[in-house]
C-alpha cells in the first residue's frame, strides 16, 4: 500500500514536472515579451507558493484588472545589521511601487539594502547582488512554525492535564485520539528500533512526530495562505540536525567501533587504504542530509502537484480559451482532490518515516555488541 | 535556488522553537503522559492478573462444591440404602414375633381347648356314672329281686365297666 502509493506519487510528480517544463517556461517567455498582457506564469505562482515570505497572501480582489488589490497578512520584519543593530517594523511598510522602506528594499521575497542611489545592482543573471541584512523575521514560515507549536502545547498541554486529573482512568476526548498515537510512537516506533534504552528518546520522538505531522496538515488547509513549513528545507535541516546530534551524542563505544573497524569486513578494506572507515564515516552525514532533503522533497512535491493541477485550469484556459478552462477544471479538480487525500496520508507517512529513521540511527548508537 | 537554500532566520526560528517544544512538552506533557500511561498499563496487567486468579479461586470453589454435593448425594444414598434395610429388618422381625405370637396362641388355645375336653370329658364321665348308678340302683332294685339275677346284672355290669 505504502509503496503503491509512492509509485503513484512519483509519476504523479514526473507529469507535473513535463507539464511545468512545457507550459511554465512558454509562459514565462510569452509573458517577458509581453508584460501588461498580465498573462498567468505557473511556475512563478507555485514557487510563490512554495518559497517562504513575509507576509500571508490570502487573496487577490479585481485580480487582472487596474484597481488589482492583494489581501495580506503582514507581517513583523526582524532585521539585524552591524551599523543600526536590530530592526523591527511591518512587512506592509514595503508595500509600495518600488518595494522599498528606509534604506531597504525588498527583492523576490529578499530584503536588500539599497545602494547610494536607492537601487538594486543585478548582475548579468539578474541577481541583486547588494549587501544584505542578516533578515530575522517572523515570515510566514516561522509563523506556520509557531502555529504548530501552539497546537502542540494546547494538544498535549491539555493531555496531560487530563492524564493527571483521571488518572488510572480510561482516556477520554481529545486523549484518546491523542494516545493511540502517542503509543503508536512508543511501540512501533522507538521500542523495536532503539529497544531496552528507548526511554530517553521519547521525547524528541514524540515532539518530531508531532511537529512533523501538524505541520505537514497545516500545509494542507487551503485558504489561510498556504503554509509549507516541512516543505521548506531550513525546518527539515533543523530536525535532522537534531537527530544527529542526538545520535552522535547518546553513542557510545559500539558505535564508533562501528564506523571506523567495522566487524565483519575483511582487512583488506580498511588497511592499508582505509576505504571502509571513510564510507562509514560519510555515511554519518549523510544520513541526516538524506533525512533533510526527503522530508522536504516529498512535502515540496505533494504542494507542487496539486498547485499544477490547479494551474492546469488556468493555463488551458489562456492557451485555448475560457471553455478549455471550464472543461479541464473537473479532470483537474478531479486529480488535485484525490492529490490532497493522498496528501493526508503521506503527511503522517513522511513523519513516521522521520521518525523511525531518527530511532533507528538512535537504535544505532547504543546498539551493545554482540 | 532559493528553493534548497536553508535561510539563516529560518534556521534560528525553528531550532528556538524545536527546543522550547523539547523542554516544556518533555517536561510538562511527554513525561507524565508515558508516566501515566506505564502506570495505567501496569494496573491493568496487575487486574488482569487478579482477574485470572480470581478465576481460579472461583473454579477451585466450584470444584469444591461439586465434590461436596458429590459427597453429599452419597452420603443420603447410603442412609437410604440403610433406611431400606432397617425397614425391610423391623419388618422381618415383626413378622417372625407376630408369628411366634400367633403359635403361642394357638398353642394356649390348643390346651385350653384340650383341659376343657377333658374337663367335659370327666363331667360326662361323673353324670354318666351318676347316671349308670341310678339307672343301676333302679335296675338293680328291680333285678334284685330274685339272687341270680342279681349276680348276673353285677357281672354283667362289671364286664361293662371293664369295656369303658
């Protein structure tokens, strides 16, 4: 079932992808040669999407029109530089013609400071290539982190709470959705992976889990602009990280005996050309890079597709008119529902994946020989 | 690209946040949910527990039961049984008394029947000599009239008597 549904999921992505190769890029050409024709760019709308900001887009009145009027949540901007120390003020001070407020001016969601004149410098690729300020926002994403984190303490705030005032007793209410999961973690997560020690490990076990999985059903709500925090891979790198100094803290001797004399393979792979020991030894690093980016990618690639399916309308609708729009709605519709179903389950695929990799790696380093 | 390119804000913001999460969900919600949840478990394994030996309790004491029932439908079988047997003994014994009784009666009646003849018997025996004498005084008066027939009635009569 699990990997029936990846299967499904990876040529899912792979169509997306033809289809943004072919529709996106003649769209973005088309609307370079001709920009007040307000042409619709796929790629440029899910990257919007996908990419963090600093403000939350919740829609757009008279969209296409002169009086084209976006509904945003702004939001506070935190901005650190050496000669003024710390910055704050609304994300809405940039809403102006030029995106620019004091000596700063916001470029493609970065904040640059402006050159002697008040401008950008862009280099040959068109990248702005002006000194730019260590940027501490609260952006979308942090908020989309923080709203995790609250639901998190009130969750099992309140869990606890209720353990403490029934205790011995049967769970009830939003305990007993709660516990199934929460055991779940315990038992088929931690205890077969990591054994006897699992006990120390549970709380960054759990609290991954959690964040992991409401963060990826945040993602999830349309119309209250689109979170993407697992999707973004500064969170995945964070998590990892964790998990790796986790592991690299808890091992013990086993461990390292593990990595660089390695039982069981022949000497000639470890000396006189220690060939073992460096694969071991990258394999260390690696192991939270490919925990970083699979999180990422899939939750990236979840949003991707179902924004294509949604673009699909738009794009048929410019290429062969309104009818081809309404026609390919109900197929596209049809495939982003189906899209955001599959979603809700590998949102908590994704997070028990972490989540065992992480005990697992735990397992790993206070693993006793035997 | 911006896409795989980890923001130093972001990064800052999120480890902040993991570790406020680890601290005060570790300390305030994990330890005391598993905490808790190990106590129910436990509680419940040890009910269990009581449960089955509850059980086996209940089974031993129906066994009990069963065997005292047992033993008691045994022990009124055997007073039955021996009921049976005393009655069917009284029984006997009446019998063989009743009988005994009735030959002693019958016996008694016998004798009584036996002197009464032979009371009878004597009382004929006495009338009729009275009688044989007065007849005999009457006779012989009579008889005696002349000697030899006197001596012949006496002979007579003796011969008679011998007879008797």
């Amino acid at each position: 079932m699990r990997f029936n549904s990846l299967n499904t999921k990876t040529v899912a992505i792979r169509i997306a992808f033809a289809l943004l190769f072919i529709f996106g890029s003649n769209y973005a050409s088309a609307s370079n040669e001709n920009n007040e024709e307000n042409d619709f760019n796929a790629g440029e709308m899910i990257m919007h999407h996908i990419l963090d900001a600093h403000e939350i887009h919740l829609f757009t009145l008279n969209e296409g029109t002169p009086e084209e009027h976006h509904i945003n949540i702004p939001l506070p901007i935190i901005l650190y530089t050496d000669d003024r120390g710390v910055e704050v003020f609304s994300s809405s001070k940039f809403h102006n013609a030029d995106h620019s407020y004091d000596r700063y001016i916001m470029h493609h969601e970065k904040i640059y400071i402006a050159d002697a004149d008040g401008q950008l410098v862009f280099d040959e690729k068109e990248h702005a290539i002006n000194e730019k300020p260590i940027d501490l926002s609260i952006t979308k994403t942090v908020t989309g982190i923080l709203i995790t984190v609250i639901l998190m303490f009130f969750l099992f705030g309140g869990m606890a709470k209720s353990y403490k005032k029934r205790r011995g007793q049967a769970p009830k209410g939003v305990q007993s959705f709660l516990e199934p999961l929460v055991l779940f973690v315990r038992d088929e997560i931690a205890k077969p992976s990591i054994g006897h020690k699992y006990e120390r490990y549970m709380p960054f076990l759990l609290s991954v889990f959690f964040f992991i999985w409401i963060a990826n059903l945040l993602g999830l709500i349309p119309f209250i602009g689109g979170f993407n925090v697992t999707g973004n891979i500064s969170i995945t790198l964070v998590l990892a990280t964790f998990t790796f100094v986790i592991t690299t803290f808890t091992s013990n001797k086993n461990y390292w005996i593990h990595i660089f004399n390695t039982p069981g393979v022949p000497w000639w792979l470890k000396l006189p050309v220690p060939l073992m020991p460096v694969i071991e030894l990258f394999g260390m690093f690696i192991k939270p890079v490919v925990l970083t980016l699979r999180l990422f990618a899939n939750i990236t690639a979840g949003h991707i597709i179902i924004l294509s399916f949604v673009s699909l309308i738009f794009i048929f609708g410019n290429l062969f008119g309104d009818g081809a729009g309404y026609g390919v709605s109900i197929v596209s519709i049809a495939f982003s529902i189906f899209m955001n179903f599959l979603e809700l389950l590998v949102a908590f695929l994704q997070a028990y994946v972490f989540t065992l990799l992480s005990a697992l790696y735990f397992g790993a380093a206070v693993e006793e020989h035997h | 690209m911006d896409l795989v390119q980890p923001g130093l804000g972001l990064v800052i913001w999120m480890t902040l946040a993991f570790l406020v999460v680890l601290f005060l969900l570790g300390k305030f919600a994990w330890k005391p949910i598993l905490t808790m949840i190990r106590e129910r478990e436990e509680s419940i394994e040890d009910a269990l527990k009581e449960a089955e030996k509850a059980k086996d309790a209940i089974r031993k004491l129906k066994s009990d039961n069963e065997q005292l029932l047992n033993e008691a439908r045994q022990e009124r079988e055997e007073i039955v049984k021996s009921a049976r047997e005393m009655k069917s003994r009284i029984l006997a014994e009446a019998e063989t008394k009743a009988n005994e009784k009735g030959d002693k009666i019958i016996a008694e009646a016998r004798e009584q029947i036996n002197a009464e003849k032979s009371a009878a018997i004597n009382e004929l025996k006495n009338q009729v000599a009275a009688l044989s004498i007065e007849i005999a005084e009457k006779i012989v008066k009579q008889e005696l009239a002349s000697n030899d027939k006197q001596k012949e009635l006496i002979q007579n009569a003796l011969e008679s008597s011998k007879l008797n």
